[in-house]
C-alpha cells in the first residue's frame, strides 16, 4: 500500500498500522506528498495494490490529475480518496471512474482498515493460508490430540496466525489441552 497525503493524522493513522498484527503481510509505504508525486513515481516505478491519496483539492484539477495517475497505474491497482468535503456528486463520480471509496477526513483507523482489508481480500485473496483438517474414523483414536499437536506447532515453532476448531464443541478435550472455556454453540464461537 501506497499512501499519499499531506494530513499528519492520516499518516500516523497508517504508520500505526506497520505495528497492528492485521497488516503483518502488507507492506506499507507512507508518504508526505501529493497526487503529482504519485504520478511521478508510477512514471518511473510499478504500483502496489492499493494506492491511497489524500487530498484538500476537489476540483476539475484533482480528477484530471486522478485520470493521469490512473494511466501510469498497473492494470488492478485499487485506489482510494481521501478528501475534505462529503460530497455525493464527487463519490459518485469517483467511484464511476474505477476508484475504490472515498472517504472524508477525519477518518477513524477502523473504516480504513475495513475497506482496506475488503480491497486486499477481493484482489489477492487469502495467500500463503493453509487449512489442515485433522478427521477421526471414531471417537479415541488421537484426531483431536494429533489437531492439538499441529496447531501448537504452527503457532509456536512457525510463527503463523494459528485457529483451531473442534467439531465436537464443548464435548472437546481442547480446553484441557490449551486451557480455556471451550464455547458450546457455533454462533458463540463466531461471535468470540
């Protein structure tokens, strides 16, 4: 990701995010500059997925300025606005042109994160996500012990965010194993 603004509170928004666990695979670059900046960069460098621009112009300049950029983009490159004024006629017509939002500053850390992650997921999906499913043929013969045994090593040994579920729910020894309050329904378990 690609952030382009002049607004100090933007930037510390997104160099907060180098430290938030959500972004450990995303790479973050941002910069205090301008749209012109962000061409001149992609004249000469290729764009990441997402580029971010933050503006305090809105007008005729700024959306052929937009298209400029656009044309020095790599084909998928996503982009997002952020802009002084909540104005509908400039959504739409933003949106209209293939960019992602527009958001209005002052903008909170979570709706940047949310769209973000939205954009990222559609466009790069899930990589480097493995999901391993460890079944038994019946009840006693190691399943849940061998799941336990996978999900410590991949979160301890390999470092990697690590989920282990138990299709047996609360009927689970994994409370035991790891030491928690197993939870009895799906929906609490999604919730949580």
């Amino acid at each position: 990701i690609d952030l382009f603004a002049f607004s100090e509170e933007t930037k510390a928004i997104f160099e907060g995010f180098k430290d938030d666990w959500r972004f450990a695979r995303v790479t973050i670059d941002a910069q205090k500059a301008s749209i012109d900046q962000a061409i001149e960069k992609y004249k000469e460098y290729s764009s990441p997925d997402l580029v971010i621009i933050g503006t305090d112009d809105i007008s005729e300049n700024f959306i052929n300025k937009l298209g400029e950029l656009a044309g020095h983009c790599v084909e998928g490159t996503e982009a997002i606005i952020i802009g002084p004024e909540n104005d509908v006629k400039l959504y739409r017509r933003l949106v209209g042109m293939g960019v992602r939002d527009y958001l209005v500053r002052p903008v909170q850390a979570e709706d940047i994160v949310q769209i973000i992650g939205a954009s990222l997921f559609e466009k790069i999906g899930i990589t480097e996500s493995r999901l391993v499913a460890v079944v038994g043929a019946k009840g006693g013969v190691g399943a849940t012990s061998m799941a336990q045994s996978l999900a410590w090593l991949s979160a301890e040994q390999l470092g990697q965010k690590t989920l282990i579920l138990d299709a047996a729910g609360g009927w689970s020894t994994l409370n035991v194993a790891f030491g928690v309050e197993p939870t009895s329904e799906l929906k609490e378990c999604l919730r949580n």
